[in-house]
C-alpha cells in the first residue's frame, strides 16, 4: 500500500555536459540588471564561466560580481543582500560549490526583505520568512550539498557560541538548476570524496528518513547505485566525465530527497561540530558515515527485524554487493563494513585534526540533534560514536 505524503517543488533543471552554454538563451525575457556570485576561485578553475558572463555583458545585461570564499555567515548574507537591495536586480546566479549556492539562495531570499537574516533562521530568529525571493538560478560547480534542489541555505556563526543554522521555506528551492557536469572536472581529489560523501549520506539519509516516501525511496536508491559505481573513480580519475556525471546527477538527486523526506543523525553531527568547529561539512559527514550507520545496524539487529529501516539496510545491502540469496544480517554487516572501507579508501579526515579533543565531545553531544534518523540515541552513545571518529 502506498501511504499518504507530499512533494515540493523541484527547479527547473538543465543537467549535462555543456549545458552551461544554454544559460543566456534561458534569459532573454528576464530582467537586464543581474548579480552573480560566486566562490573566490571560479573564474581561474572555469574559463568557461569567464565567457559566459562576456557573452550575457554583449546581449545587454547588465552584471555585477560579487565572491564568497566560506561557508556563508548571517553577518555575509547580510552584508550582500544590503549592498545590492536598492538595484531592482532582474536576477541572481550563483556559481560555486554548495556554500557559494547557499549563500545565493540566502541572498535571493533577503533582497525583498528588510532587516537581518538572523531573524528568520530556524532556532535562532523569531520571525517566519514569508517566502518571497529574487528570481535564483543556481550552478553547481561541485557534485555534493545538492543545494541546487533543496528549499534551505545552512548559514554558520563558527565559535564558542557558534551555530549552524537553516533559512527554509519551500519557495526557496531554485528557480532553475544548471548542472553541468563539466564544471566539476577540475575538483581536486579530496573536495570530490568529501562533496561525494555528503551526496551519499544525503541519500542514504533520506532513504532511511522516517519521513521517507515512494518517490524519495525511488530516487534516493537511484542516486545511491550511482555513487555506488561513480564515487572512487571520479576521486581517482578526476578527467573521467562518465563518473563526473554520474557524480553530479547522484548530488542531485539527494537534493531533492533530502528537501522531501529530511535528513539524519549524521547530519545532526554536520550542525553541531560544523557550529563549534571549522570542519567542512562533507568532511563531517563523510567522518561519521561509517560508525552512525554501524551504530544503527546494530540497534536494528537487537530488535525482531520487522522495522521499515531494517528492510531497507537490507536492500541497500544488496544494491552495494550486487549479491542476493544472502540472510538479512549478512546484508546489514556488509552495509556497515562497506562504509568504512570506502571512508579508508577515499582518506577521508579525522575530527581530531580540526582541534577536537576528547573532553569537546559532551558539549557535541549535548546539542546534537537525532533529525529524522531511523533509530534514536542517547547522550552516551553521541559520544562514543565522535570517540571513534576523532
Ligand atoms: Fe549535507
């Protein structure tokens, strides 16, 4: 039987190779005033970008720049949305990794606003965004946060005090998404297994999600079979376009899964440590993969076997070793071990080389959220599964 659920709108979405040349055709009946953003870096890592906006500057439009060179802060949101507010912008691009989306997404959705995006933040602000925006087109140029399909921006005040937050409203989901692979070609080895570790813990997040549905199901294994067979050859052969496509097209998915059926423990980890520490976030999640799955496996096999997530742990299982007949708990354990010989494999970072030490881990844990994970935890066990990962 298929049960009740809902589904927000994606973007519109152009995905391929090349598909960055079909930008000034799709904006002619746009307004001519437009901002882009994007990281410190994209002009010297994408020529073709730099041709692009040359191209948009002969056709009429007239641009302006701005860069962001980390994961984006209420106080730089601010400071964007106030310098352009007063320029009736037709449009807003941006071009960049997830935080150089983000930040875009945030921005696009201040500039009819008056006032601090600090106010609208879920558990910091007390004010409810209202869900009006300047037109947003975004473009990825890594495969990982698929914030080119999701309705949030995830803004971070790093410190002692420090929070990782979202603005989220499901208007803000993109406008339009341009995904050209071609754009990734040129992501070094360790930001593609980090980015890629992200998009997989989205998926397998919301494939487990209590808030799951069919259609995220669907997807979410979809992205799942591509990282599967994408992820370590793009980190090893960064000119392999095969898996720099597969890669993007697996991110993106796990956009819009994670916009539909929420996320997990893992990413409950990514606000806590990312708000106290500077790790990037796809470090984090792709340094607690391993032993938060490990952690839920084994809560699911003390139970009898008939939850909804032990089933699907098992048909993950069978997805990732490509093998049927076996019994369930075979599946389950070879979940568990693949995930933490991918993380070997793909030298993904320890916590404790950002500064964390042991005696951070009660205040992590303090303030970690369980999110929609499929199994929940007590404080202790927060702190034994940081232990094992710093
Ligand atoms: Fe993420």
């Amino acid at each position: 039987m298929v049960n009740q659920f809902g589904l927000i709108r994606t973007p519109r979405i152009l995905f391929g190779a090349g598909q960055l040349a079909e930008l000034p055709g799709l904006l002619r009946n746009r307004g001519r005033r437009i901002l882009v953003i994007t990281g410190s870096r994209s002009y010297m890592l994408y020529p073709g970008i730099g041709k692009i906006m040359l191209r948009l500057q002969k056709e009429g439009f007239t641009l302006h720049f701005d860069r962001v060179d980390r994961e984006p802060s209420p106080a730089e949101i601010d400071r964007i949305a106030d310098r352009y507010r007063r320029l009736e912008l037709g449009l807003l691009i941006a071009i960049g990794g997830g935080s150089v989306v983000d930040t875009g997404k945030a921005v696009s959705s201040m500039l009819p606003l008056e006032g601090s995006v600090r106010d609208y933040l879920e558990g910091v602000g007390t004010k409810t965004h209202p869900g009006i925006k300047t037109t947003f087109i975004a473009i990825p140029t890594t495969s990982g946060t698929g914030s080119e399909a999701t309705s949030n921006a995830v803004l971070a005040e790093t410190g002692i005090n420090g929070y990782k937050r979202s603005l989220r409203h499901e208007n803000l989901v993109p406008d339009m998404a341009i995904v050209d692979p071609e754009l990734t070609r040129s992501c070094p080895p360790n930001l593609t297994a980090s980015s890629g570790m992200d998009a997989f813990t989205q998926l397998v997040e919301s494939y487990l999600s209590v808030k799951a549905n069919p259609i995220t199901d669907t997807l979410a294994l979809e992205g799942i079979s591509k990282i599967h067979s994408c992820l370590e050859k793009a980190v090893k052969h960064g000119e392999d376009m095969e898996a720099r496509t597969g890669l993007a097209y697996a991110a993106l998915l796990s956009g819009i899964t994670l916009a539909n059926a929420g996320l997990g423990l893992i990413h409950g980890f990514a606000s806590s440590v990312g708000g106290l520490f500077n790790v990037p976030h796809g470090v984090i999640c792709g340094t607690m993969m391993g032993v938060v799955n490990r952690y839920n496996i084994k809560a699911l096999l003390k139970q009898d076997g008939t939850s909804r997530a032990h089933h699907k742990y098992e048909s993950l299982g069978k997805l990732l070793s490509g093998t049927t007949g076996k019994n369930r708990q075979w599946y389950l354990e070879f979940v568990a071990d693949y995930l933490d010989s991918l993380i070997e494999k793909l030298q993904i970072s320890r916590l404790g080389g950002f500064g964390i030490s042991a005696s951070d881990l009660d205040r992590i844990a303090e303030i970690t959220d369980n999110k929609a994970n499929p199994v929940k935890f007590e404080k202790g066990e927060l702190v034994g599964m940081l232990k094992e990962r710093l």
